[in-house]
C-alpha cells in the first residue's frame, strides 16, 4: 500500500531510485538570436528521505550531450566547454531538499554543482509531485528542478565575438531537471 506523504518531508523515507527512461537534464542558453538548448542522454541520480530531511546526489556524462547535431555535441565535449576527457561527469548535490509550504509541492535546496572540476554552490527550485502507486508495485514521484548558473564560473569561457563587439553566447545558463524516483512498495493496479 501506498504511504501517505508526510506534510513537511518531499517523499516518504528510505531510498529512491532514478527512472532515466523517464527522467531528464537539459540546459540552456542564449545564443546568436535565441535560445540554444541541450540534453544529457546518460544521467543518474538517488534521493535518500529520512524523517526530517530529503538529500539528491546526481551525475551527467558529459559524453552524453546531445545538441541535435554531431559537431556541436562534440565541440561541447572539448576543452572549450566541458572537457569530457579530463572531466567526464557533472555532478550536483544537495543535502536538504525541502518543501516550501503552502502544500502545493514547492520545493528548494541549496547545493553543489561540479563542473570542469570546480564545484559552486547553487541553489535549485522546483517541484515534487504528488506519490502515486505505479502499475509495477512501485512507488513514483516525480522531482522537477530548476537553476541558473553562470557558466564562466566553472571555467567555460568560449566564446565567438558579433561584428559589432559582443558576445555572441551569454553567460546565464538555466538547467532543467525532469527526474522521476521509484521505490518499492506501491500496489500494482493502485
């Protein structure tokens, strides 16, 4: 049987495993006349829920990148942006995940955010969907978040000038991430 979700905790404790088929991280940017804007394809992640806190630790495979053309995928794996060969993951963690109130499923955290080696804190906000029984006897929630970083911070300087001087890549980078954690323990058919 489904637990119910205590008011002040993101899921009910224990340890919850990421659904990559379902989840996602991307990215994105301004760039020339819009926006630019990218996956990681290999992604991990475990939320860890005890009685008063919730913590997420999660990787990106910087290989994984994928920007609808082969090029620019490879070129974000090269020194320019991420270095995939000398850093081959990114990685976030936050050790107190918690609702904002309101029961609506608000939710922030402070964390830490690895890339080309230099870990920054950031803070993320999101959401935390209801928990729902799967049809697999699993337990389900889904954990939105959302941040914005500048990515000269972590060492990813590249940049082509416009004509008239300016860069044609901005700094502010938003990450997105679609995650979905399952746990053993719901009812199939619930």
């Amino acid at each position: 049987m489904t637990t119910e979700l205590q008011a002040d905790v993101v899921a009910p404790a224990g340890t919850w495993n990421l659904d990559p088929v379902h989840s996602r991280v991307d990215f994105e940017v301004s760039y020339l006349a819009g926006r630019f804007k990218g996956e990681f394809h290999e992604i991990g992640a475990e939320l860890t829920v005890n009685t008063d806190r919730a913590s997420l630790d999660g990787t990106a495979k910087v290989a994984s990148v994928d920007v609808k053309d082969e090029n620019l995928s490879a070129h974000l794996q090269s020194p320019d942006f991420f270095d995939a060969e000398r850093h081959p993951e990114l990685r976030f963690a936050a050790l107190d995940i918690r609702l904002d109130g309101g029961g609506d499923g608000k939710v922030s955290a402070d964390g830490e955010l690895t890339i080309k080696g230099v870990t920054m804190p950031v803070a993320v906000t999101g959401t935390v969907t209801a928990l729902i029984a799967d049809p697999y006897g699993n337990d389900r929630i889904g954990l939105n978040l959302t941040t914005k970083i500048d990515r000269t911070d972590f060492g990813v300087d590249w940049n082509n000038p416009l004509p008239s001087g300016e860069p044609s890549l901005a700094n502010d980078v938003t990450i997105v991430a679609e995650l979905q954690f399952v746990k053993p323990g719901g009812e199939p058919g619930e």
